[in-house]
C-alpha cells in the first residue's frame, strides 16, 4: 500500500491534529494504548496526539537505554509533566548495552537497539500494561530510507514485511506517517509544544549507539557525549537542521607535552535541510569550527583530531551508521 | 650530542651551502656516495649540495616504492634531467607493498618501509655501488619528534642509538640536520631550485602509506592517490604549508541512487605553519572544500564521505598516523 503525503505546504495543522485523534481514538476504542517517548519532535507529537485521543488510557514511558544525551530524562519528564502528561521512565541500560557488547557493523548495532527495545523492554512493558496498542513516531522519510535499503530504522515494520502483531503482540499505530520533519514541526507547534521541542533536532533511534563507529561501550559513550553537548551548545544559534558529533574507530597520531599520542577523532556534521532527503553542510564560520575544536581537544579525554563533515547528502546520509 | 640550530631568519644561505659542500667532499673523500631523491625539498637540496661537492662521485636514485603521488617519478626525474643531474629510477613496488601487506599499527608501518628503504633497497644499491656514504635530507624537525617518541621519522638513527655503520653497512650525512623547514627552502633556492621544489608542500617518508588509516593496499593507495591529485589540484594556491588527503579505514554509510552504500571517509588536511612544530588548519572559503568534496565524491570510487581537519598541531600531528 501506498503512503499518501501530505506536503509541509499543503497540511493544515489544525484539521490534521483533529482527524489523528479521532482515528486513535476509534481505533483504540475501549482499549488501551502505550507509546514510547524519546523527546524528540516525532515523539513528543505523537504523545501529545495520544494524549488527547485517550486521555489515561496512554501509558508514556522514557526507556531510558543508556545511549541518550546528557540529562536527557530529567529534561523530558519535566517538561512533559509541565503540560500534564505523566512520563514513566524505565532504566533499560543494562539490556541495550549487553545487547552492542561486541557488536560493531552499522546494521548488527541497529538491529541489537531495535529488538531490544521491540522484543525485550516494550514487549515487557505491553504484557505488563495489558496494552494492544503501540504508538510511534515513524515518518514518511523513514519508510522511504529503509524501503531504499539505506538504513534500517528502528520502527518500520509494515515495509520490511514482518508483522507487529504477530511478531510483537502488539499492534503499532503511526499517526504522522504521511508526513516529513517539516510537517511534523507544525503539527508539534500546533499541540502546543514548546520550541526547543517543536523546532528541535532529529537524533536517531539507536541515538549515541549510530555515532559511535565501531563497538558501543559505556566509555566510547562517555566521550561522544560529552563531544555532543559542546557540540549542542556551541551550534545552538547555528540555525540548522541538525548537528552531531561522531566518535570514530580509527586511532591517529597526535602529541600532548611533547610526547606522542594514539588518540581518538571526533567528526562533527552540521546539517542544513528542509526535510532530510537532501542536505548540505552547514557553512560554519572558521570562528565556529575553531572553538568546536578546541573545546572537545580540551574536554574530552584522549581526543587529538577533530574534523568537519563538507559532504553533501546523497552521497553522505545525515548520521554516520 | 646536541645539535646546534641555524634558524632561518639568522641563516646566510651561500655560506651554508658553501659549509655543507666543503664538509661533504671532505668526509667522502675519493670515496664514493649515494643518495635518495624524493622530490621533496629536504632530498632536493641534499641532491644539489652532493653533485656540488662530489659530481659524479655521487649517484641518485628515485626509488619507485609504490607510495608515491601520480606521475612523480618521471616529474622529478625530468626535473633533475634539466639541473644537469643525472637521476635513476629504481622499481621497488613489489618489496614496498609485500613488505606492507597485513600491517595496520602506524608504527609498525612506518618501520616497514624503513626496513625495506634501508636493508633491502638502499643496502643492495650501495653493494652494487661500492659506496660507502649516503647522504640523507634529515631536518631537525626529524630529530625532535624522533627523540620526543612522536614519530619515527624513516631517516633517524643516531638519534635512536642506531649505529647506521654497523646495521647498514653505510655511512650518513646529514648536511640539513641544522635547520628546520624554512632554512631548507632557503637553502634550497639559493642552489637554484625552481619555485616548484623549493616553496614545494612537505611530504611524509613513507609517503601515501603515512596517509591510508589501517592497511596499505594497491587498490587502498589507488583510491588516496586519486583524492591527493584533487587536493593538490585545488588547493595549490591556498598558500598552505601542507595539504593532503587521508583515506580511514572506518567505513560510513552512504546512498547513491536511492539505494545504501557502506562506503569510504576521505578526510582532508590543509596547513599553516612556518617550520612544522606547530600549526593551525588553513581557514579555506566554502567554495573551496565544497569543490573538494564535490569532485572527491564524483572522481574517487566508493568515497561517499568527505572530511575537513579542523585541529591545531598540538594536539594534532601534520598526517594522520
């Protein structure tokens, strides 16, 4: 079956929001329903949609994986406990860790993030909960990437031919589907949410796990993170659609107090798009790129190189694996 | 020993060059020397300084070790053609990259092609040759990040209580072993080399092996060759100290035509500096690393990403391992 967009131009926010939440409504009827929150834009839409098709039949839960930013619980729950919305997070570090131990092919990463988070946490959580349903965030650009082949996101199913239900016990509605980022954007700004979320950068489902090149360990986790937050903060006014840090595998040379060091590399990508299928990198300031630099060589331990993406997408994608 | 320093700004060239040609044909006597031209300016000058002081007594060779940039053994021996210097041009590719074959550690790398330079090639040139002297474009840059553990540079051995005699079965002269990059270019035009060798971009002993991350393959030097004539082509007039292209092992996903490509990272590193010791990424225009990307990702097969080098030496080192 064909996905009938619905262009950012074209979509009246309003009308779409109303007719989302009849469809959830009818669709879950007297039954309940449980969603998964990451805080970003998709996400957060789709739980505020859910929130107002069902009220306290939609559980909400944060897993926390081990793999998010800095503060990133704290900051969702708040904020979402500010619009009335109860946000249960649940500590999962210890499964998605045990599950990339050893892992470092880009689709073997994905894969472990996306049955451990299906399989494991979320079938745990449904069985717990009695829900038959599941909401999620999955966007038009998303089925077209792993349909393409290109990246296997972590919530298509229908496309891939395995059946949720079956596979999972649980049924998945996904009521933004028929949009990209900037028509999820104005359906967010039209729930309410605030900027920093409606206007906030995609990050990806498996998170840190996709910027770290090769194996996913909590001390290769450690240090993309924190490169993540100078990253953040330093291209916070840098109006672009997204920026990240990457840790990679490969060691280089490099030399602190006159003497040598094998050390790491972390490559920043900052992206301008308008609906992540095509984008160019962002063109920094040399100011910019300067002080990026040489706050994640002063912050980050063992870090002796740090470089910035200049390729476009195609032929680069946004995120690295 | 310590060595004593000429910087530049202090260094009178003619007396130097009249010094280290004087020192030369009194060492090497009515003996015979040989000598290693890379076409860099360090072996051009030490060339230069060797036909002043012994003529024919000296014999050049290009040694062919399969590393080099495209087209440089006929420019270089063209070049030297037109000097009055006589060059030959010695095929070793086979025992360079046999030698290479499996190696991933930098180090390891590194003492390879020393090996290989020194032990096999050089030492059956010299047998053949009966010479007992080998002049050699050793800088004191060289010696510093030798003696500091940074890099072991191909060309030092005293400094690493190596005597060259007993394990070579040679002599060394290291005429330039006084100055730093900025003498030598000094030096270097004042024997009369053209602009093209003595404002020429300093390029690394093992040469593109310095700039392939893990092992150095035919197919691998193939693909970092194609980015260099790119890098060089488009940067020759950024008034860089040093540019290059450096292929990492680590692969990134990509998509051409609609469909996933796992593919390869070129990362781009352009210099400014006076003398080595420490330098700063040149601040290049957008236009400029975006014609780098762009032609990199169209000429280079496979290449789906494209990175600019944005740290200062130190923390960084000029290549990458």
């Amino acid at each position: 079956m064909t996905i009938q967009e619905i262009p950012a131009g074209t979509l009246d926010a309003a009308k779409f929001i109303e007719e989302q939440v009849r469809q959830i409504s009818q669709t879950v009827g007297t039954g309940t329903a449980i969603n998964a929150l990451s805080g970003g834009v998709d996400s957060s839409a789709v739980t505020l949609l859910g929130h107002k098709a069902l009220g306290d039949k939609l559980k909400t839960y944060f897993i926390q994986n081990g793999l998010m930013r800095e503060g990133e619980p704290e900051r969702v729950q708040a904020l979402f406990h500010s619009l009335g919305v109860r946000v249960e997070v649940v500590d999962a570090r210890e499964e998605f860790l045990g599950a990339l131990k050893g892992l470092t092919d880009p689709e073997e990463k994905r894969e472990a993030v996306t049955q451990t988070f299906y399989k494991r946490v979320f079938g745990r959580l449904v069985k717990q909960s009695g829900a038959r349903f599941l909401l999620q965030g999955t966007i038009l650009t998303d089925v077209d990437e792993t349909v393409a082949g290109i990246k296997r996101q972590h919530n298509v199913f229908a496309q891939l031919g395995i059946d949720p239900e079956q596979a999972f016990g649980y049924r998945i509605l996904e009521p933004l589907v028929q949009l990209r980022k900037d028509g999820v954007r104005k359906v967010a700004e039209a729930l309410g949410l605030p900027p920093s979320v409606f206007g906030r950068m995609p990050f990806p489902g498996p998170a840190l796990a996709a910027r770290v090149i090769g194996e996913t360990t909590p001390e290769r986790l450690a240090l993309v993170r924190k490169a993540t937050v100078i990253t953040e903060d330093l291209l916070a006014q840098a109006g672009a659609f997204q920026c990240m840090a990457i840790l990679h595998e490969d060691r280089v040379t490099g030399m602190r107090e006159g003497r040598r060091e094998f050390g790491f590399q972390i490559e920043i990508r900052c992206w301008d798009s308008v609906d992540a299928r095509h984008a160019t990198p962002t063109r920094l300031p040399w100011e910019t790129l300067e002080a990026l630099s040489g706050r994640i060589l002063a912050e980050v331990p063992g870090v002796v190189s740090v470089t910035y993406h200049i390729a476009p997408k195609p032929p680069s994608t946004m995120e690295a694996i």
